[in-house]
C-alpha cells in the first residue's frame, strides 16, 4: 500500500497541475483522516471560501490550497499509519446459495478480500453477481460453505453496520439529501458541530454541495448513487458491496468513481475493502486489484482448490477492429500460427499460441498494412471469458 507521505507528496503536486477538482477531494479525504474538528472547521471554511469566490486568481488559489494541507500535514504526521500488511476482512470457502424452485446455483466460490482491496465482479446478466453480494450480506442465507468475516461485529445489525450493501436500484426517502444525511450522522453517534460539519465535508467529496436540497426525485441515478456512498461513508464500513454503480454514467463519470474508490479505499489511516459488480469490463480491470469472473454461477478464472497451485497457460489473445473481410485477415495471420479467428459483435478474436507475442502481432500488421480502428491485447484480461 502506498505510504501516506507517498500519498501527501503525490497530492501536493496537484497544485503546479492546477488540478483542483481531485486536490479538493483528496483534502477532504486527508481531513477526515484527521478526526479533528478543528481542522474539519478549517477545511470547511476552505470550501466555503473557493466556492464564494470562483474567479479568484490561479495564484491565490494555488496559495490556499498549500497553506490548508500544510495545516492538515501538521495534523496527521502525529497519527500512526495502518500496517502495510493488509488485514484480511472476509472470506469465503465453497460458498454455495441455490434456489428449491429454480435450477441456477451460485458456486461453489472461495475467495477473500483486505482492506485496502477493490474486488470486481464481472459476468452476463444472471450469472451471480447481485447474489453472491447480498449473500456475502446476509441478506441472503448460504447453502453451503462457509463466510467468514474477520472484524469485530456484535450483531446482524453490527454487521450490516460495517459491511454495507448497496443496490443498483436503492429506494426512495423524504426530504432533502442535507436532512437524510445529517439524520444518518446522528444515527451513528455523531452529533453537534461535528454531524454538521463531516456531512458538510462528505457532501463536497462525493460532490453533492449544489445538491443539499434536492429530494430523491430531483436527483439522477447517478447521483442517487453518490447518496448512497456519501451515507455509507459516514457508517464508517470495513467493506463496502456495491452493485453496478457505474450503470447510467457516462465514460467519464465512471472513471472518476472509480478513481474515488481507489482513494477511499486506501486511506492510510482508514483504509477499507470494496467489492463492486459491473459490466463495464475495462473500466473495472484497470480499478481492481483483482476480478472475478462469473458465469452460470461459477469463478472462471479462480482457482479453489487452495492445495493446487494455479497454472493456466495464457495465450495471446487480441480484439481488434478492421475493415478487412475475415477470410483476407485469416491469409494474414496465418503466418502466426493462428488457432481461431472469431468475429464478436462486429469485432474480430484472434488467438495464437502462447510463444506469439503481441509485438510479433503489430509487425504482421504494420508489414501487411492491415487497417486497424481498435487494436486491445486480452491475454490477461477476463474478457477471454466472455468468448464462446
């Protein structure tokens, strides 16, 4: 896990890139780090001052920014860090749910996640993934198998406390999205100043501040799903289940969620684990320390037998788009020894054996002139999953 001054550093610089949306979300994440009122004071005024005054100049802008995380750098040299050994939060061992009145069966699937770790599940429609997250939840009962949680939890409330669960489709709630939050601060032991002021601080990270009165039907999906993160977050969970939060978001928006899971989850002072389902295959690979793959309820690229040491032999797997007809790619490719050439949805599949390297592969291109609008290498990626 990257080190907290690693961290700090990396943030610091954002202030030359004038990237100041991602530096005020990473203050707000380094003030909550902090548990201090005081300096969630200072931040909130921070924000409340950038926000009244839009076209100050770059320079005194940049000057605010330094000044308020050298005041927060103060603050969080004096808290120990978290370990750099990832402590493990759950686990499961040949899980199985199955239905009497149906023949689908999730599993059996054993895996386990830390803090720290993002884990993303990818698979068809109805291949497991919403069951496999509200079982892990309890909102579902096991078959069989076992899951095993490995922080300290006095009940089932206790748990769902901190191992939180959210919906693709959440339900609706009254008021404003202020006085849900607030209310869900205070349910949780925080009150006073400091309800107001980490709700105000949650509000701005998750990027909901012109949104404080809105209601739940003045709100798009995706910023229902913002909601929903902004009131999981002031649970303060060890592990956070999540069910397509990237549907009804454009590319970009997805990326930049993304990119909020990677920096909440590894908090260096408060770091959590996160297990996200999606069918945004690429967008999830480059976010996930690791995915799993589902189909007809089954890991397809795990492997369970823990006493068998996993050895799939990866061949060389490339996606492409051409404007060439299959039978001339096919006379092209031949001379890498091509095994199949599949087209997918207007996309060509091409497989070689595994001592074909994807730079012999842009040679032939480049020697053929081949006309290429879409080129991606799948060797690694659970994409080869999805093929037939």
């Amino acid at each position: 896990m990257t080190s907290f001054q690693e961290q700090f550093d990396e943030v610091k610089k954002r202030i030359d890139y004038e990237d100041f949306a991602l530096l005020t979300k990473r203050i707000i994440d380094f003030t909550l780090d902090t548990e201090n009122i005081d300096i969630y004071k200072k931040v909130v005024k921070f924000l409340d001052e950038l926000e009244s005054n839009p076209n100050e100049k770059k320079e005194k802008v940049k000057e605010r920014y330094s000044n308020i995380l050298d005041i927060i750098y103060q603050e969080l040299i004096k808290k120990p860090v978290v370990s750099d050994d990832r402590k493990l939060l759950l686990s499961t061992y040949n899980l199985i749910k199955s239905y009497k009145r149906s023949s689908f069966a999730l599993g059996p699937i054993s895996f386990e996640i830390k803090d720290s770790e993002i884990i993303g599940l990818v698979g068809e429609n109805g291949n497991g993934k919403t069951t496999l997250l509200r079982t892990l939840c309890r909102e579902l009962q096991e078959t069989s198998g076992d899951i095993k949680y490995y922080f300290p939890y006095k009940d089932n409330y206790d748990l769902r406390s901190k191992l939180i669960y959210i919906p693709q489709r959440t339900t609706s709630w009254q008021g404003s999205l202020l006085s849900n939050l607030r209310f869900t601060a205070a349910s949780y032991g925080i009150t006073g100043d400091e309800n107001i002021l980490i709700v105000e601080l949650i509000i701005a990270r998750m990027g909901l501040r012109k949104y404080r009165s809105y209601g739940w039907k003045n709100l798009s999906s995706g910023y229902k799903m913002r909601f929903e993160l902004a009131r999981a977050l002031l649970r303060k969970p060890k592990l956070l289940l999540i069910d397509e939060p990237l549907a009804n978001l454009d590319i970009l928006a997805q990326q930049i969620v993304l990119d909020d899971f990677k920096d909440i989850a590894r908090s260096p002072f408060r770091p959590l684990g996160i297990v996200l389902s999606s069918q945004q295959l690429y967008e999830v690979e480059k976010t996930s320390d690791s995915v799993i793959f589902l189909k007809n309820g089954l890991p397809r690229n795990l492997c369970q037998d823990t006493d068998v040491t996993y050895t799939e032999v990866v061949k060389l797997i490339i996606e492409f788009e051409s404007e060439w007809k299959q039978d001339r790619l096919h006379d092209v490719l031949e001379k890498l020894q091509l095994e199949k050439l599949q087209i997918n949805g207007g996309t060509y599949v091409a497989s070689f054996p595994d001592n074909i390297s994807q730079d012999d592969f842009l040679k032939v291109v480049l020697e053929q002139q081949v006309p290429l609008s879409y080129f991606r290498n799948i060797s690694n990626s659970t994409r080869r999953f999805f093929l037939s």
